[in-house]
C-alpha cells in the first residue's frame, strides 16, 4: 500500500514536471520508463502477496501505464525502448542454453522430442481445426472461399502453437524451481520453438501456393529455411565458443561482458539472417558445457536478469492492444480453452510413449500454456505477408497472447507449487529494520 | 556488413585488447585504467574513423543520462553522516579548503586565459571558467586506492579519501548550480521559472526523491529486488534531469545521500550501487570518447593550458590548505595523490558538454577528457609516493569514487586475494 501512494506521489510529482519540461534529444524515454520500472516492480510485488506470478504483475503495470489506459509511458516511448526488449529476449535465450546441460540433453532428449511432437502436431492440428471451424463467424474471415479459410487456419494453428521461453525463465528464476517438471517444462519450450518455427516457415510456404502474398514480399525457399536453421547452430557454436575463450582467458566485468555477448550475438543474427533465438540458446548450451567457467557468466547473467524480466515484461504489457483485445475475447476464450485443452492431451497422449514420470505428466501441460514474444513475431510476419487479411488475424493472435501471457503463468506457478519444486515461495518482500 | 555489427566487432576486439594492453602497463608502470575506453570512443566516434556516428551516439543518449544518474547516486552513497562524523573535524576542513581554493585557482586562472586567448570580455568567460573548475575537481579515488595498498594506517591516506569525496561534493554542487543558471527555457508554462528556481527545482527533485525512495523501498534487503527498485528510482530522477535539461549528477547524488542515511539497508544499496558501476563507467568513457568533437574556437592552447592550471592547481591548493591548519598537517606531498581525474571528472565534463546552449560547451568537455588521458597514465606514481606504499600485485580497477575511510580495509583485501 505504501508503495502504491508513491507512486501516486510520483504520478503527480511527473504532471507538475511536464509543463517545465521540452524533451532532450533521446533521453525523453528515460522519465516514463522509470516510472514503468517502479509501477511494474510495484504491482509484481502486490501480485506475489496474492500468490501470482509477479510477471503477472509486470503485465498489468505495463497494460496500465502504457499507451492504451493511462498514456504514462507514450507509444513513441515503448517504441523507443524495442531495443530493450530484444536484448531482454536475447539474454533470456542466452540463459535458457545455459541451463541444459549436455548430460540432462542425452539423458532426456528423446524423451524431450517425443513429447514436442506430440504436443506441437496435436495443438497445431486442433487450433487449425478451431480456426476453420470458427472462421465463418470471424469477420475477416467469414466471406474467404474453403481453400483460403484453411490456408489462414493453418498459419493461425502454426502461430499459436508456440510456447514461451521468456515466461519460463521468468517463473523459474521467480520460483527457483529446478525439479523434473521444471527441467521438463524448460526442454519442451526450448526444442518445440524450434520446431514450430520450421512447421511455421513450411505453413507459410503452403499458403503462398493457396493464396498468392502481397506483392514486393521475398518468396520462401527451403535453402533459405536450412540456413535459418543450421546456421543459427553454427553461429550460436561460434559465439559460445567466443565467450568460453573469453571467460577461459580474461574471466572479468562478466556483467558488461554477458550484455556486450548477447547484444554480438543480437546484430550477428539480424545481419546473417539466423534464427536468433536458436542462436543465443546453442551459443549458451556451448558457454556452459564446453569451457569449465560457464556458470560465473550464467551467475552474472542472472543477476541482470531480474531487472531485464520486470522491463520486458512491463513492455510487453504496454504493447497490449486492450481494445482489440476486448473486442475479440467471443474468438479468443474459446480458442484459448481449445489450446489449453489440446497441450494437456498431447502431454498425456504423449506420457506413455515418451516415458514421461506420472509428476511430470500431470503437471508439465501447465508450463506450456503460455504466449510471448515468439508468437508476436511470427504474427508479424502473417501480417506482412497478407496485410488484407493478415492484419486481422494477427490482431486475433496477439488477443489470445494476452490471454495466454497473463493465465499461463499463473497456471506454471501452481504446477510447480503442486510438484513440490517451488523453492522460494514464501519469501518475505522485506525484512524490519534491525531484523 | 551492417555499421552497428562492425561497430560491436570493434569495441569488443578493442576492450580485450585494452584489457590485456593495460593490465600489463597497469602493472609495469602503475598506469590507472580507464582513459583507455575514453581513447577508444575517440577512434570509433564520429571524428576519427566514423565507425559511431553521431545519430548512434544519440540513440545511446538514455544510457549516458542513466550512467551521469547512476555515478551521482553513488557519489551520495558516501556520505553517510554517522561515518562522517567520525572522521577527524580538521580533516574535513582540510578537504573543503582544498576543493574552495582549487575550485577558485582553476576558475580565476582559466577565467583570463579564455579571455585572453579568445579574445573577449572576462565577464563572457565566467560561467566556462567556473564550469572548468568543477570538471577540475574530481580526484582519481582509484590513485588513492592504489596508494592505500600496504599502508592501511596513513593518515595522509584517510585525509586523501576525505578530500576525494568532498571534491566529489563540491564539484556536483557547483556544476549543477551551474546549468540551472544556463537553463535554456522552452517552457510550456505562463513564466519561465529564474535560475535560481531551476536551482531550487533541481535539489527538490533529488529531495523528494530521496525521501520518496526511501518510502518506496523501505527495508527491502533483497538485492534483486532492491536492484530494480534503485534503478527505477535512479532512471526516474535522472530522466527527469534530462527532461527539464538540468544536470543529472546533482538530484541522483541527493537521493544516494538521502538514501544512505535514512535506511537501514545501507548496506545492501551501495552494494547494488556499486555493482554496476563498472558497466556504465565504462559505457560513459567510451561514449563520451565518441561525442567529443573539436571545438569551434581556439581550443589546443587553452585546453593545454586547462591540464596544467588543474595540476598547478590541485598541487598549490592541497598545499595552502595544509598550510592553514597548523601542525596537524598531512605529509607537505599529499596534493600528489590527487591529481589523478578519473571517472567523475569525465561525468561532470560530459553533464556540461551535453548541455549544448551552455557556453563553450565543447571546449569545457575537451579539457576535460584531456585531461583525463594526459594524468590518468603517471597520478597513480605520484599518488604512491605521496602516501607511500610496499608491494602493488596488480592495478586498482578504475571507478567513479570512493566510499570513504571504511573502504581501504577492502580494497587491500582483494589486492591480495589476487
């Protein structure tokens, strides 16, 4: 409560500023991005008191205080701080390689990939079925001929199939789970986004032949899908290997170091055109398994990911378009229940087969709900594609990524609380003075 | 390949060179590090090989206005009073002679020589020449810290400390003064407010701020949680520096000082403090390396000139200021440990640089950072044979400031931890 009159306090205190005030060439984002900073850290901490996640809270700070509900932190603001995002996204790509462990990826890989592709081909099967069957009621869709209706079904199935690896670092490193379902949960993330993202360019790809994209869009060849790929592997082999040199021979200013890396590995992707995140994520497994000093750069990392979870989540919540979100939750509830639906049985379905323990098989479907940054990208990309039809639709999948990124954590945090891996629970927010 | 890979490419190949290049002069030949990341923003800025551009530079401009923020914080992180008070009285008076009468050699002297070389009124020169005075403050605490090692009882070496953070002190206070008597208006409001309610402005945000963070944070020990608290506070208050083109060291050391004194987590918050320091020092010397540009005027003689009149200065007044107070007077050499610059030197430089209506802004940065490279390569020799010292193992890191008399025990720990 005290921390809410604050920052009333200083909602105030920034009324009175505005007047006096002109904004100085690149440093206007500073003041509304501070205020983001503390009213997210603010409503994460009010979250955790009511047992959710605190991203749960950085969310809701960010949808508050941005551009849809109180304009605190402006639209031009949140574009300006993109660059913080993606380096948000990078080191938490960096982290997740960091936490496999080569021993843990022969013990339990098969295991791992069998439980994706049933998850993935059942939940992409099923949202593609929900998509075409729902497709007369949503308006963009409902005058499509059926070739079309499924073309876009199927891009939507391909889309919302993706999990998140940010929402699932973030819990974990919140929670310090590091248990079998935790383990689980983080392997199936890590390879499904993989897959997806080739079952996405072989959609897309499909579509093209169905529906014809708009002009000037480069066409998608299989070449250009393999060095996406296998070159995100070679690359991100390269750069881990970098930072084991590194750490092997200078092992200093780790922090600064960690930043610099992921930001390196950030431009290489974009001027290689490699899949980034699958680059950062080799480029940490090879830090952490190859050298023997991995984990003084994983704990360096660590500690600046607490601070980069509660801004790229905060923005993350300010990029939700409430609005459009409102108006689609007839579309998006159902669909929502029918993911969440399809990831539980693909889990089960896939239990026997894959060998998974009874814990792991009750509770990993729980880890696999959420929706982030991945999905959004993606969407982007339909949206680029088919800006008709496109647009629209991917307005539809960034609603049910909001539902997603707000229930699936909840949903994670209670899987793990149920599997007994919650390690840090009850942790007081603050210990008395003299305590 | 795209300019911001190259770039990346660059620094990176540069920082482990400079590592590897300094460490070895670090230790060879006592040299602090530091300049070298100011020498390399040079070759990557705009000026020399054009690898940073001046738009890139721009686009970093939030992260240079977080590290100005963050190393005021820090610098009020040491001045937490009870620990003060048991600091001997005539020490601190020591101190604060010595910062007045540098401040006053450098701004007098610096004051005619702009008027003389540049040919106009001395009246017009005032505000640069004072503004040279506060860059030419700051102590290197690093070439106090590399002359601790061995010697942890000098009194020479508390009275060192003691001075480095009151010049610290003076140096913000002055220069924050300072831009809000320069506030180049462009309100949206009925009257523009007067320097002077700029100034008022200035310390209200870094007073209210400190009481409002203190109220915000509590007695939050986690440090994760502890580290996003204070870096909301410190990005909030140096944004709104930045916003109303005042100097951001100012308000972020208020709030440091307030903090420090009203929470019982001091501990933990110069702790967090502390742990990023590195990181934006040394994005602002590499940063502040790529924003210099030549000055329009006249400017290698009287920046010279500036880097003489600072040690004359530093070396005269620690001197004088000895001479004042009687036979408790530190060793006759001890201004030797301060002529080191260091990393506030290049904050208070880059505050005024950046405030591009000040006047002779660019030639106030480039004596600055001048300065910076020509002693930063021979303080830390003479700071050693002011207090005196046994055995080096390796380099004092370089850092922004000091954190008080407290601080050697640590400093030497780690040295032989090496």
């Amino acid at each position: 409560m005290r921390r809410l009159l604050v920052l009333a306090v200083l909602l105030g205190g920034l009324q009175l500023l505005e007047p006096l005030g002109s904004e100085a060439a690149g440093s206007s984002a500073l003041l509304p991005f501070g205020f983001l900073v503390l009213g997210a850290y603010t409503v994460g901490e009010l979250a955790s008191a009511f047992g959710l996640p605190k991203i749960v809270g950085y969310l809701v700070a960010g949808a508050v205080f941005g551009p849809e509900a109180l304009a605190v932190v402006p639209r031009a603001g949140v574009e300006e701080l993109d660059l913080v995002s993606q380096l948000a996204v990078a080191l938490i790509a960096f982290l997740a390689g960091a936490e496999l462990r080569w021993d843990d990826v022969r013990r339990d890989g098969i295991k791992i990939l069998k439980l994706v592709m049933a998850e993935v081909g059942l939940t992409f099967a099923a949202l593609s079925t929900a998509m075409f069957l729902l497709a007369p009621y949503v308006p963009v869709l409902s005058d499509l001929p059926r070739l079309e209706t499924a073309a876009f079904a199927l891009l939507f199935g391909s889309v919302a199939a993706v999990h998140s690896p940010a929402v699932t670092m973030a819990l974990l490193s919140e929670t310090g789970a590091r248990g079998p379902v935790a383990r689980t949960t983080l392997g199936v993330v890590l390879v499904s986004d993989v897959v997806v993202v080739v079952l996405f360019s072989a959609t897309l790809a499909l579509a093209r032949s169905l529906v014809a994209p708009a002009a000037g869009v480069p066409a998608l060849s299989v070449g250009a899908l393999l060095w996406e790929m296998g070159g995100a592997l070679l690359v991100g082999g390269f750069l881990g290997a970098g930072v084991a040199l590194y750490l092997r021979f200078v092992g200093r200013d780790l922090m600064l170091f960690a930043v610099l890396a992921v930001f390196f590995g950030l431009e290489i992707t974009r001027a290689l055109h490699v899949e980034m995140l699958l680059t950062l994520l080799v480029a940490g497994f090879v830090t952490e398994n190859v050298g023997q000093h991995g984990d003084d750069l994983r704990e360096a990392m660590e500690r600046s990911a607490a601070p980069l979870f509660v801004v790229f989540f905060a923005l993350s919540g300010a990029k939700i378009d409430l609005a459009a979100a409102w108006a689609l939750l007839p579309f998006v509830i159902p669909l929502a229940l029918v993911r969440a639906g399809a990831i539980r049985a693909g889990v089960h379905l896939a239990s026997r087969w894959a060998g998974v323990s009874d814990l792991e098989r009750r509770h990993v479907w729980m880890g696999l709900v959420s929706q982030a940054g991945v999905a959004i990208g993606l969407a982007a990309v339909v949206a680029e594609a088919y800006p008709e039809k496109g647009v629209p639709m991917a307005s539809l999948i960034l609603a049910l990524i909001a539902v997603n990124e707000t229930i699936g954590p909840i949903l994670f945090r209670r899987a793990l609380a149920a599997a007994g891996e919650v390690a840090i629970l009850e942790e007081p927010s603050e210990v008395p003075v003299g305590g | 390949m795209p300019s911001t890979l190259v770039l990346l490419s660059l620094v990176v190949a540069a920082w482990l060179a400079a590592h590897v290049a300094f460490e070895w002069l670090g230790r060879r030949f006592m040299v602090l590090s530091g300049a070298e990341y100011l020498l390399l923003g040079i070759l990557v800025g705009p000026q020399v090989s054009g690898l940073l551009t001046a738009e890139t530079t721009g686009a970093f401009a939030p992260f240079l206005t977080l590290a100005l923020g963050w190393i005021g914080a820090l610098v009020g992180a040491q001045f937490h009073l009870p620990s003060l008070l048991q600091v001997p009285a005539i020490a601190v008076r020591l101190a604060f002679t010595e910062s007045g009468l540098a401040l006053a050699l450098v701004a007098t002297a610096m004051a005619g020589i702009l008027a003389g070389v540049l040919g106009v009124p001395l009246v017009s020169v005032a505000l640069p020449a004072l503004a040279l005075g506060a860059v030419a403050l700051p102590s290197a605490p690093a070439a106090a810290a590399l002359a601790s090692l061995g010697n942890r009882r000098s009194a020479t070496l508390l009275q060192v400390q003691v001075t480095t953070a009151v010049e610290a002190l003076v140096g913000i206070v002055i220069l924050g003064i300072l831009l809000s008597a320069l506030h180049p208006g462009g309100t949206r409001t009925s009257r523009p407010p007067t320097p002077t309610e700029w100034a008022v402005i200035s310390l209200a945000i870094g007073c209210l701020g400190g009481v409002l963070f203190h109220l915000f944070l509590g007695s939050e020990r986690h440090i994760d949680r502890l580290f996003v608290g204070l870096a909301g506070a410190v990005i909030l208050v140096s944004g709104g520096a930045a916003y109303l083109h005042l100097s951001p060291l100012l308000p972020a050391m208020l709030v440091g000082a307030i903090l420090v004194n009203t929470s019982g987590n001091r501990g933990e918050v110069r702790q967090v403090l502390s742990s990023v320091e590195r990181p934006l020092y040394f994005v602002l010397l590499i940063f502040a390396g790529a924003l210099w540009s030549p000055p329009t005027q006249a400017w290698v003689l009287p920046v010279l000139l500036f880097v003489g009149v600072r040690l004359s200065a530093k070396l005269g007044a620690a001197w004088l200021a000895a001479r004042s107070i009687g036979p408790h007077r530190p060793s006759p050499a001890w201004g030797l440990a301060l002529l080191g610059h260091g990393g506030l030197g290049a904050a208070l430089a880059l505050s005024y640089g950046l405030a591009r209506h000040a006047p002779l802004a660019d030639l106030v940065f480039t004596a600055g950072i001048a300065s910076i490279l020509i002693t930063d390569g021979f303080s830390a020799r003479l700071a050693h044979r002011a207090v005196g010292r046994r055995d080096v193992a390796s380099p004092p890191q370089p850092s922004a400031t000091a954190e008080g008399p407290e601080r050697a025990p640590a400093i030497r720990q780690r040295s032989e931890e090496r």
